[in-house]
C-alpha cells in the first residue's frame, strides 16, 4: 500500500455502522470510528437554518489511492451525505505509513 488516502467521514451519531458495512462491501478492509461533539452547532443553525446534531461519529478508512473511489462513494450514499447537515467526507493523503502488514518493508526515515 505505498500510494494510500485516509478517507475520512464526520456523521451523526448512530450512522457510522451503516456506513463503514456498506464501505467494507464496496472494498475497504476495516475502519476505526471515533465518537465526539461538534463545536460549530449553533453557528450552522444561524447561517444554514438547519438543526445540527452535536453528537457525531467520525469514520477513518485507509486505502489504495486506486481504490478509493468506489469505497468514497459507497460511503456518500449510505450516508446520504449529499444532503445538508448529514455530514462531510473528505480524502487526505497519507506518508510515512508504519503499522500494517502490507507496509512490513517500509523504512522511516524521520
């Protein structure tokens, strides 16, 4: 896995399960989900008139950057993520990967 991206998802709560079920379907290998509260909640009711739940779910997925797409886009539909303020879903590219089997040979060079 040299060439990889962190997919990243930030969802209501109660909706990660789904989604990572339908990512894992679509390719991914697994996913780590982490649980915590949105600070920008009464600001987004202000400016989009839409109520935002605080509690969210954040979903990390890794995978090869020639396989992303159809696990991203699994992940937009199961979360429906196209309509407002049921999240985001973004791709960050990762380096210095150390941790997985598939990297054994990696060398870290700080």
């Amino acid at each position: 896995m040299l060439d990889a991206l962190a997919i990243i998802a930030i969802v209501e709560r109660g909706k990660a399960d789904h989604i990572v079920n339908k990512a894992k379907e679509a390719g991914a290998l697994g996913a780590t989900i982490f649980h915590g509260r949105g600070t920008g909640e009464k600001e987004a009711q202000k400016l989009l008139h839409i109520r935002v739940e605080s509690s969210k779910e954040t979903i990390v997925i890794l995978a090869k950057t020639d396989d992303y797409k159809a696990i991203f886009n699994e992940m937009v539909a199961a979360g429906n993520l196209k309509a407002p303020g049921t999240g985001i879903i973004f791709t960050v590219k990762v380096s210095d990967l150390v941790g997985l089997h598939q990297r054994d040979d990696h060398v870290f060079d700080p």
